[in-house]
C-alpha cells in the first residue's frame, strides 16, 4: 500500500509540476488514515489547486498593476464581478489619462449597476486594444458577469501585467506583489516554503500567440478580399451576358 501511495503521488507530481498539489493530496490521505485517493477525489483536488493558483495570480498581478496590495475579503472572482477594479486598471493603464477612462469615471459612477459593468468592461477593454492587447486575451461583459467564464477575466489581467513587465524590462517583483502574493498563500493555508515570485514571463511564448493572432486576422482579409473579387467578377459577367 506504501508503494502505491508513493508511485501515485510521484506520477501526479509528474503530470502537473505543482508540489503543493502533492503536499495536499498527501495531507488529504493522511487525514483519511492512508487511503489512497479515488481519481475523482484527485481531479477535484487537483481542480481546486489550479483555481487557487489561478486567483494568486491574479491578485498579484492586480496589485502590480495598480501600484497597491490587493487583498479582498472575498474570492477574487467575487471582488471583480461588479467590473470596478477593471475600470480602476484601464485607468492606471490609459495611454492617454486626460482623454481615457478618467473622463467616463464620473459617468458611470451615475449609472445602475447593470450597466455600469458594461461600462467598466468596455473602458477595460478599450485600454487593451489602444495597447494592442491579443484579442486572445480581450473579453466581453457577459464573460464578468458569468462565473463559469470569469477565468477568462483574470487571464486578461495576468497578461496585462506581464505585457507592463515586459515594458518595464527586466527586474524583481515589487513590495505589492510579494504583500499581495503573502496574503493569498495565508489565506490558502500555504506554508512559507511553498511560496514563490510570480512566473517569469514567457516572452517567447507570447510572442508566439500574438504572431499566430496577426496571421489569422491577414487570412481574413486576404479571404474577404478574394470573395470581393470574386463578387466583382460575376457581376461583370452577368453585365456583359446583357
């Protein structure tokens, strides 16, 4: 029975490279006399583990991109619903402040709160395109307002903090991030030893994903292009059949 524990947690270490998804699992078999886990019991652990890394994350890369230690009361997906800390980064993100969501700020403080999400999406996401933000990462109202599509939400600010990484150029993580990134491992109950900086960015990768994002909007406008043409042509051969 040792030996199937330790070959199970040593092929689960294998497969998802997170130590602290063993170190559960290992606490979870404890707790439950040795047992080992059913593979359900597993893919739930394993689930929850990448949703708690999944809002570390984020709230590390909230607090980089507003300058302050983010720390909600509540989960991140929570914290965000109402699209207020979107329109606050698109506000310390604007490249041009006095014409950005500055302006809108006051006007959508007026609105009900139905529509103000949309507002604060849309200030959001006009911020990402005029930085040229992928359309991977770009989403819509509906995806805030869904909590089963709300991952999609704190992608995008984890982008957008390693987009303003990478402008910066290279250096550590900052006061806030750490503060930020302490207080969510405290809360998760992670030890001290578990705790790590944010993920290098990898720049490669990205790169990649936004030349691939390039080739895909040229193919369609080659392929509106060629279907233009071809419209032409069979107009002009239905005009000289008359």
């Amino acid at each position: 029975a040792q030996h199937t524990r330790t070959r199970t947690r040593t092929t689960m270490a294998a497969q998802t490279n997170g130590s602290d998804i063993v170190s559960a699992m290992d606490a979870s078999a404890a707790a439950d006399g040795g047992r080992v886990l059913s593979y359900e019991e597993k893919l739930a652990l394993y689930k929850k583990q990448r949703e708690l890394s999944l809002e570390r994350d984020a709230v590390v890369a909230i607090s980089f991109l507003l300058n302050e230690t983010f720390s909600p009361d509540e989960t991140v997906s929570e914290s965000i619903a109402d699209g207020e800390v979107l329109n606050r980064v698109a506000l310390a993100m604007s490249p041009n402040k006095s014409t950005g969501p500055q302006r809108q700020q006051s006007r959508v403080s007026r609105l009900n709160a139905f529509v103000r999400v949309s507002e604060n999406v849309n200030s959001y996401v006009r911020v990402c395109r005029q930085l040229g933000i992928p359309n991977t990462y770009i989403f819509t109202a509906e995806d805030l307002k869904n909590p089963n599509r709300r991952h999609r939400v704190l992608t995008s600010l984890i982008f957008l903090s390693r987009w303003k990484r990478q402008q910066q150029g290279p250096r550590g993580p900052t006061k806030v991030e750490l503060a930020a990134a302490q207080r969510m491992d405290e809360r998760n109950g992670i030890t001290p030893r578990a705790q790590a900086a944010p993920a290098a960015v990898d720049v490669a990768q990205e790169q990649k994903q936004q030349r691939a994002e390039k080739e895909r909007v040229e193919k369609e406008r080659m392929e509106k292009e060629r279907a233009a043409a071809e419209e032409r042509e069979r107009a002009a051969a239905e005009e000289r059949e008359r």
